[in-house]
C-alpha cells in the first residue's frame, strides 16, 4: 500500500507541465519534506529526474525550430525556446544540444578542416611560423617514416604542440591511421640511465631483480610512429648513446636480451637549451632536421592578439558564458612580457577567467557576462611608460568580446600540460559556492574565501609539476627495494583508502610498500608485530582503522594470509599522518644519522632519492677526530633538528653510542640512540618518525627490535694483477671519451694497469660487470657516465671529468687505493702483536701494554699512548658485543698496525660493558677506511666468542682476516 506522501507526490507528478518538470526541490518543498526523501521515493517508484522527463519533449521542440531555420545561433535558439514556454538558460540550451549530439554537422566541417590540414589551428602558422611549419610537414612526410627532428625553443613556445601537429598531418596524409605517438619526457630519468633503458627498451624476464616477465619499452609502442623526446637535453650521454643503433640502423636489444629487433620509428626531439653544448654531437649529427619555434616576443602583435583571443574563446566554451575583456585588460596582455611564452600567457588568462567566473557566481541571471578588466587580470606590476605603436592602438582600441558558440580551430593541449588546469579550477569554485552560501556569509566574504583556496590549488599544482617527483618515477624506485606484489599490494589499498580519503599523498605508496616489506616477513618467521598505540588509534582515529581494516582485505590476494590488527593499526597511522595537518606542519621526530666516513651522507641521500626530501640530517666523522670535537657537532645538529619530539641518533659504532644521554641531559630534552645503523633502518626511520601517534621511544625500541644482524664476507689477498675499469651504455662513446681523459694519468699511478671496457647493454648489471671484474683484477678505479653501487673503489662520473680539482681529487684516491693493494702494502695483523689469555685487569693496563709493544715494532710514536687515552676519557671505546677498539690520532702513527688482546677475564671497559676481545688500532688516514671490513667482524656476536675462544695466534689472525 503506497504512503500518502507517495500518493501526493505522484498525483503532482500526473499534473506537471512537460516542459518545465518539477525538480526534487520544488517536489520536496510542496510535500513540506526533504529533498534527499523526494528523491529516494522518486528512484523507488522508477522515476526519471526532471531533465530526463523533459528531454523527449525538449528535443522534438529544438529539431523542428531548427528544421525551420538552421542558421539560428545558441542565443536565437534559446530566445525561441523562452517563448515556447521553457524556463531555459543559455548554458542548458547548449549543454542539451552538447548531449544530444545536435551540432555534429558542424564538429564535422571542422573536423575536416583539420583534416586537410593539422597545421592550421597553430596561430602564425601562415605569419611567422610559415618556414617552421613547411619544415615540419616535410619532415613528417619524407619517406618511409619521416626525418628525425629536433624542435629547438624556450619554454612555453608551442614545442609540443608543434610536434603533435606533425603526427596529426602525418595520420591525416598517409594511408593508415594507427600510427602510434609515443611521449617520453627525458626529465624523469636524468639521474637514472639504467632506468631510462628499461624504459625505452624494455626488459627481459630475468634480467635484474624484479623482472619477472619480458616488458615492452616505449620503442616497441612507437613502432612505425612517433617517439616525442621532450627536455631531452636532460638526457644524459648514455641514453643519446641508446639511440645510435636504432637511429642508424634500425635495430635495438632489450635489456638483458641478445636477440636484435628491428624498429621504424621517427624520433621527435624538443630542447630549451643550446644544442651546440647540451647535446652529443654524435646524436645531434644524427638529426637531420632543426626547427626552431621563435618567442612570443619576437612574434607580431596581431598574432598576439589572435592568440590572447582565441585562449578566450576556450574559457568561454568551458564556462559557457559570453566573456567581455575590457581595453585596457587587452591592452595589458599585449604589453606584458612572458618569460614562459604563450604556456604562461595562457595560465595568466585561466586565472583571470576564473576569478571572473568566480563574481558572475552571485548574479541569478546563469548567462551572465564575465568581465576581465587589470583588476581581474591579477597582474603583479602594471605595464608603464612603455611606447604604445599604432598597431598596438589598433589592436586595443576597442574590448574583446568572445562567445560560446565561436568556433575555434585550435589543436588539442597536449597531455600533462603543466599550465592546463583552468577545467579543475572552475569545478573547485562550482562546488565551494555552493557549499558556502549556506554559510551566512556575505557575497565579499565568499569571494574572498573561494580565491584564497584557488590562489592555493595553482601555487601547490605548479610546484607539483616543477618540482615534485613524479608517482611513475616513485613507484620504479620502490621497485627496486620492494617485492613486486607488496608494490601492488600498496597501489590496491591506496584506491581503496582514496575512494573515502580523497587523493592521498603519493609518497604513502612509498611508506605502505616499505613498511610490508619489514613487517610481512616477520609474520611469516612467526614473530609478532608490536604496536603499542593500537588502543589509541582505534579510539582516536576510527575512520581510519576502518578504512585499514578494508585495505587489509586484500592481503590474502597478494601473501597468502591475514594481516593482524596490529599491522591494520600501522595502516591507520599511515593514513591518519597523510591527512594530519600537525604531520604536515613538520612535526617530526628530529632524525640524524652519523657514521664514519662518508656512509651518512649517502645513506640519507639514497632516502631522499626514494622518498623526496626527507627530515633526515647526516653527520659524518673521521677516526681522526676526537670525541671532544665529534660531541660538539653532533650537539649542534640535535639543537637544529630538535623540532618538539625529541631526537632519534642512529650510529654505526664507537664513541657517538653514548653521546645521546649527554645531550640529552645537557639540553633537557629527549634523545635516543640506535646502534648498527643501514639503509634499511634509515628508511624504516623516515616513516616511523613522521607517525604523530609514536613517540620517540616506540620509534628507537621498534627499530632495535627489528635490526638485522651483519652479512659477513671474505676477503681475498692473493695477488692480482691491476686494472682500471671505464663503463657506459655501449662501453664505448663516453667509455672512450673518459679513457683518453684519464689514461696518461692513470698510468703514471699504475703503468702496467689493464684498461676494461663495460656496458650497460650486457646480459649483467654494472654492479654485476665491476665484481666480476674483481674476481680477476684488483681494480684502483673506475670512471663512468652515471652512478653505481660499489664500496671502497675511488670513482669519477660523466660530470666531473672537465673539473679538475674534481679530477685532482680522483687521482689521489686512486693513488691510496693502488699503494693499499700493491704487494708491498702493509698486513694489519701478525703473528708477534697477537696475545692471548694475558693477565691484565684493568684498561689502562691494557692500554698500556698494547701501546708499549706497538712503539716497540716501530709502527707508532711515544705519544700515540697519550692520544689513546685521551679519547679514552672522553668516552669508552667498547662496542655493546664485547670489543673495546682503543685508538689514537693518525698523526701518531708511523705505519698501520692492529695490536690484538684476549684476555683471561674479561676487562671492565665502561659504561657498565667487558671487554673480552681488545684490538688496539694504530691507522693512518689512508688506511682507515679498512676498519669497515674490521667492524663486520666484531659486530657479530658469535664472530666475537669465536675469537674470544681461540687458543692459537693464527686461528685469530685468520678469523680478522676474513
């Protein structure tokens, strides 16, 4: 039985009138109910909405207005629409005419316009571009694919648009039209030559971790079409050196794959820079074609103006509104001077449209004009005092007046346009409107506060595309630390968490993946995961953890089995810090990371490289440096990065272990630290102490308890023969070009050394290529166009050969690393400084003895005792595990030397720790980088019982040797 509600309402329905059908509001507000019941009881009972019970009705009017006379425009329409009785606007005549499909006639006369010829739409393409487009269509139609080109202009000059004109009159002139238009813009793989091959190339299944299936590249997609390059002076020699083959021959290898394939493909390049110096000339030689597109400065001012006015015409299509620009506004643009060229001039016009669309928003009238006026223009500084030409008076004489129903033939914007946002502001402004007029609030108000979020939206929208990294490039760098399915895993989920969330920071896809990859692998060892704020984030953020429990859902799919509430309260934390403003205020737990050598510099490098720029500080320090100097600086850094929250200190070893409760007192303010720092623990930091729900000391004790232990690896001292290695892409083009660099140099250093020649394109990684190399040679250097992962070899890269204090610098690393492996170079242990089960009781007996026996071999000075304990007095030497590393200043010592002690009893060393294992280090500077190899070993704690177990001098010589 229906309601009465029900019966009323369709009994209003019944008596309608067919051309204006009663909307939900008008509905909810005879029946005294509310609009979201109307439309339920409507949606119930299968009934249209109130534009799709007038369509029928609509669309038999229009066809036979028209069909009496077709020349009628948007506006005469409407008119005749009114006095049938329609209450109608403008914007809806349009907009049904849009839907139903009613302008095809003329989309198609302009369609084969464009047809005829794809250059038209590009203003001055009969002016000042005449010559450019003439190039550009030869190019385009020489046989059988076109000539390679290169586009050369500032930013913003209508390169790209050049070059899809060029595929348009290409699709439009040649017999088929599936040719492919393939855009790779080469920003995105400056840093990452490697990355760029895959890209272009593609891979094969194996052919480096995480390939787990053959991959097409974009040359492969391109095929028989375009490759556009765009910034392809950001290319690096390398990824030039990539294009030789196909270019000159037609063919090209897959990544780890040996098999040619072959490739027809025109390669579009466009610059800003001077391709004199920013480009190979072997790859510029190889570019028959040079189009360059001038400024719009050096462009006449009746095609700025066609320009200013068709830019115009597209914002009064979108908005659907007559747009009038007043004189003086047209006067401006004409004058003002455009760094970014017609990609600027058109953001300035998007914004002036949209801050007048902003104050039509208060005018019933839906049709009302937007005036742009100086004032609306947003200029920072008028144009003055500048001489005003008869043609500049024609031109602004009078105000420009577009329409919505002007055609324009304009080509297409081209995808990422990073000044096309104009469709997004005016939703933004539709929706806040509306939004705000229930506010109270007055009509200057509202302006003011929808423009101070769109002020906003463009300042964060263009810092996003100069500056931000892109998700693409992100998602490749996480592959390469993360499982392929966990990555997976995170994108699913963070659909998920956006459908509730709205878009969400991209870097969360980085903090999930990076996060399973720890805590997913100590669910399947049958560890617990601990969290200590479950409680608190199911009773302070229950949005949150709902939404954690639905990505959660997904685990099973992608790992086999459930995530546990504790990981869900992760996820929630995830998410509750992306959308916290206090997070994104900066509110970190401040986060150092020191280490001897340059270890931290680099660990905290390769987390901005995944993460952008993170909150992370580094500090590296020398063995040289005494404890007094190295607490002074670090105590420095924790007062810049102390931001609230207290300070995370994560050191390898040594002195800076108990440096943190000294600030911490010293300051009055908390600090942790966390020993046997890597790259994991860094990263696993940057997340956690960015997490507003954990405080410094769940962040330190989660880190301690996941810490790995010490990969051990063994050295071999057999004599090799000495060999620099010279890599690149090929091994040949910047390979050669470094080797004739470098090669009388090197061999003053080294004259029976082997020059070998490696290549990206082999079936192996660089890192691969290097340590096999070892295996056979001991390397003193290596010199290369990008960057690799190796340990203690000296290397120079592409960039720094024409340097030379660089190349200075290079050589004398090169120089130490030859003495250190030359067969004269010192052995740092032997049999006769080796002591075992010595009686000693005290450290400084022991410090003394060691240092007496050392003096006595003649490897330091009388005064190297003094130095050791020096040090000794500001803090302890002794490593958690059992090891005191007593030293002294390089400047003490005459020749490297490790003197070894095993006491009887273990040794009180400090800080409430024994020593059971002593080595007395005596380095010079050249040398102490070897204590790394050193710390592998004592860091280990079966390593250490071990050694503190041995009974013979050798059996210790032989596990330090290790």
């Amino acid at each position: 039985m229906k309601s009465a509600e029900l019966t009323h309402m369709l009994r209003l329905l019944e008596a309608e009138d067919p051309k204006n059908p009663l909307t939900d509001q008008e509905l909810a507000e005879l029946l005294e109910t509310s609009r979201s019941k109307v439309t339920s009881l409507r949606k119930n009972e299968g009934i249209e909405n109130s534009r799709e019970r007038r369509e029928s009705v609509l669309l038999k009017d229009i066809q036979t207005i028209l069909k009496a006379d077709s020349e009628l425009n948007m506006t005469q329409l409407t008119k005749e629409l009114v006095q049938k009785g329609y209450r109608i606007t403008l914007n809806s005549t349009i907009n049904f005419m849009e839907q139903n499909d009613l302008l095809a006639n003329t989309k198609k006369t302009a369609v084969q316009e464009e047809k005829e010829d794809a250059f038209t739409g590009i203003i001055g393409s009969q002016r000042s571009l005449s010559m450019q487009v003439e190039q550009a269509k030869a190019a385009a139609m020489y046989p059988p694919i076109g000539l390679h080109t290169l586009i050369v202009g500032e930013t913003g000059v209508g390169k790209s648009i050049l070059a899809e004109a060029m595929y348009k009159f290409m699709v439009n002139n040649k017999e088929s039209e599936k040719i492919p238009f393939v855009e790779l813009n080469c920003a995105d793989y400056a840093e990452n030559p490697q990355l760029l091959t895959a890209q272009l190339f593609g891979y094969k299944k194996g052919a480096f971790t995480g390939a787990e299936a053959n991959r097409e590249g974009l040359i492969d997609q391109a095929n028989q079409g375009i490759l556009f390059l765009d910034e392809v002076h950001r290319m690096p020699p390398d990824g030039q050196e990539m294009l030789f083959q196909l270019i000159d021959k037609g063919v090209y290898r897959r990544l780890g794959d040996r098999d040619l394939r072959k490739a027809q493909v025109m390669i579009i390049a466009a610059t800003t820079e001077d391709i004199e110096t920013s480009l190979l000339d072997t790859f510029r030689r190889r570019i028959p074609m040079v189009i360059t597109v001038p400024p719009l400065s050096a462009r006449g001012i009746d095609e700025k103006y066609d320009i200013i006015a068709t830019f115009f015409r597209q914002e009064s299509i979108r908005v659907k509104r007559e747009i009038v620009i007043k004189a003086e506004a047209v006067r401006s643009l004409l004058l003002l001077h455009y760094p970014g060229n017609i990609g600027e001039l058109r953001s300035k016009i998007q914004v002036a449209c949209a801050k007048g669309y902003l104050a039509c928003m208060h005018q019933s009238d839906s049709g009302s004009r937007i005036i742009i006026d100086n004032e609306t223009l947003v200029l920072n500084t008028l144009p003055e005092n500048q001489e005003i030409s008869r043609e500049l008076k024609h031109f602004s004489a009078k105000d420009l007046i577009v329409y919505p129903t002007d055609k324009i033939s304009v080509p297409t914007q081209p995808i990422n346009d990073p000044y096309e946002f104009s469709e997004g502001l005016y939703r933004i402004i539709d929706t806040e409107y509306v939004k705000l007029q229930g506010n109270y609030l007055t009509e200057k108000e509202i302006d003011s506060t929808i423009w101070k979020l769109i002020e906003k939206k463009i300042s964060r929208y263009i810092t996003t595309i100069q500056n931000g990294k892109q998700v693409q490039q992100l998602k490749e760098n996480i592959q390469t630390i993360v499982e392929q399915d966990l990555v997976q895993m995170a994108e699913e989920m963070l659909k998920i968490a956006e459908k509730e969330l709205g878009e969400m920071d991209p870097t969360l896809l980085f903090c999930l993946a990076t996060h399973f990859n720890a805590s997913i692998q100590r669910i399947r060892s049958g560890e617990g995961i601990m969290n200590p704020n479950l409680a608190n984030v199911k009773k302070h953020y229950p949005k949150q953890f709902k939404i954690a429990n639905q990505m959660a859902e997904l685990a099973p799919q992608y790992i086999g089995m459930p995530l546990p509430d504790e990981e869900i309260g992760f996820i929630a934390m995830y998410l509750s810090a992306t959308t916290d403003a206090k997070v994104k205020m900066g509110k970190n737990i401040g986060t150092i990371v020191v280490t001897h050598g340059k270890v931290a510099a680099e660990m905290v490098a390769v987390a901005n490289e995944l993460m952008g720029n993170s909150h992370l500080a580094a500090l590296c320090i020398s063995l040289d440096e005494s404890p007094r100097f190295i607490y002074s600086r670090l105590l420095e850094l924790v007062k810049q990065n102390n931001q609230g929250r207290g300070v995370l200190i994560l050191v390898d070893m040594g002195s800076p272990e108990t440096f943190g409760d000294q600030i911490a007192e010293e300051l009055g303010i908390n600090v942790r630290t966390v020993t046997r720092v890597d790259t994991l623990m860094v990263l696993d930091a940057i997340r956690k102490t960015q997490l507003i729900d954990m405080n410094l000391d769940e962040v330190a004790d989660s880190l301690v308890e996941q810490k790995k232990s010490v990969v051990i690896r063994k050295r071999s001292h057999s004599p090799k023969p000495e060999a620099f290695i010279c890599f690149c892409l090929t091994g040949q083009g910047c390979a050669q070009y470094l080797f004739e660099h470098l090669e009388e140099a090197v061999l003053e250093i080294s004259a029976n050394v082997k020059f070998v020649f490696l290549s990206l394109l082999s079936e192996q990684s660089m890192e691969e290529q290097i340590k096999a190399t070892a295996q056979q040679y001991d390397i003193i250097g290596i010199a290369g166009s990008f960057k690799v992962q190796i340990q203690d070899i000296p290397i120079i890269l592409m960039n720094d050969i024409q340097t030379k204090p660089a190349i200075n610098r290079f050589l004398k690393q090169v120089k130490n690393r030859q003495k250190q492996l030359s067969s004269d170079s010192p052995q740092l242990f032997q049999p006769s400084l080796v002591f075992l089960q010595e009686a000693l009781t005290t450290k400084e007996e022991v410090i003394q003895f060691l240092c007496e026996k050392l003096q006595t071999a003649d490897f330091v000075k009388e005064s190297f005792q003094q130095t050791v304990m020096e040090r000794e007095a500001m803090v302890p030497t002794v490593l958690e595990m059992g090891v005191a590393i007593p030293h002294g200043y390089f400047s003490e010592v005459k020749r490297p030397q490790i003197a070894v002690l095993i006491p009887k009893s273990p040794i009180p060393w400090g800080n409430g720790l024994e020593a059971k294992v002593v080595l007395m280090l005596a380095f010079t500077e050249e040398t102490s980088h070897l204590f790394g190899n050193i710390y592998n070993v004592v860091a280990n704690p079966q390593m250490v019982e071990n050694l503190a177990a041995c009974t013979e001098r050798n059996q210790v010589i032989e596990y330090l040797d290790n």
